[in-house]
C-alpha cells in the first residue's frame, strides 16, 4: 500500500476493515502530525465511510482519494465531497506543510526564497 503506480500513500483508513495505515517511510513526521493525520482520516471514515487514502503524487501534490465497496449503500458521496472540502479549508497549512515537506525530502527540491549563503 506504499505505492499507487507513480503516487506514494502517506497515510490511510477504512471504515471496512476499522483500520487506519501510515506509510512508514514518513515516520521522520512529527508525532503530533501523525497524530493529527490518523485523527483527520479516521474521522472522515466514520463519518462517511468508505476508504480515505491521502497520498502524493508525481508533482508532490497531497491528494485524497476516496473509495467505497460496490452496493455500499451507506457510503455518503456528497458528505464525502464536502468533508474532503472541509479539510482542505480547515487544514490547509497542514497540507500545504506536508507537500513542502515531500518536496524537499523525497523530491529533492530546494526551498523557495533560496535559504543558502554564498
């Protein structure tokens, strides 16, 4: 569940199985990331259910991708589409933080503003 083709799953839950998945290669994070994060997918998962997996893609780009069992008739879109929503908004300096932090640590990207002396 590490990779999904070019992407890398940071972390992930589903309401199937009552189980939440972080990516160890990340577990240079904070704890109170990873705190965060498990609470964040965890509780879409029960409010929405399904399977929420936050992974980056090829660019460094966090996404949310969403899946749900065929014949899930309990599995809410809608609530799915606005709480992804709501997150955005409401953790937006999270995401924007771990993007950041792929980008330099895994894509090898040097920070904007150029923080070298010469």
């Amino acid at each position: 569940m590490e990779h999904d083709g070019d992407n890398v799953v940071l972390c992930g839950a589903n309401s199937y199985e009552q189980k939440y998945y972080f990516n160890q290669q990340f577990s240079s994070l904070p704890e109170s990331i990873k705190q965060e994060l498990q609470v964040m997918c965890v509780l879409y998962t029960e409010d929405v259910g399904g399977i929420l997996v936050l992974e980056y893609d090829g660019d460094g780009n966090l996404e949310f991708k969403v899946t749900s069992a065929e014949g899930d008739y309990l599995f809410d879109e809608i609530g799915s589409v606005l709480k992804i929503k709501q997150y955005r908004k409401e953790k937006r300096e999270l995401m924007e933080a771990l993007e950041m932090y792929y980008r330099v640590f895994y894509l090898g990207e040097e920070l904007e503003g150029g923080e070298r002396d010469t």
